[in-house]
C-alpha cells in the first residue's frame, strides 16, 4: 500500500531513499536480499493497474467525434 513512498523525491525535496535502506536493512533484519523493485514495487503497481481496470468509454474520442457533426 506503500508503493509511492519508494518513487524517486523531486530535486527541491530532501527525499529519502527508501529502496537503497530497504535493500540494507532487510539482510540485517531478515536474513534474506531483498530487490525492492522487483519485490515491492513492480507487484504493486501490477495491482493497482489491474484494480483500475481497462476504460469502458473513450470520452476524448466522443467528444472529438462530437465537433466533427
């Protein structure tokens, strides 16, 4: 739920990196590598895409097609 905390911070913030302390951490703590990329973040965009679902309607389409008639 987490996922955007792992995206990069714009220049004017002091942003952390959290995938760089996650992937030290985790042997410490765990015992086990960790590639947030692979592990964390690409599984979770995977899921919010698929909980977006695929747009029913093409709007900019319709409202195109409506200037033309």
């Amino acid at each position: 739920m987490a996922v955007d905390l792992f995206r990069p911070s714009f220049d004017e913030e002091q942003g952390n990196d959290l995938a760089n302390n996650r992937r030290r951490l985790w042997p410490l703590i765990y015992g086990l590598e960790i590639d947030p990329s692979a592990q964390i973040i690409a599984p979770s965009l995977a899921i919010r895409k698929a909980g977006y679902g695929d747009p029913t309607r093409d709007y900019k389409q319709e409202l195109r097609d409506a200037l033309k008639s």
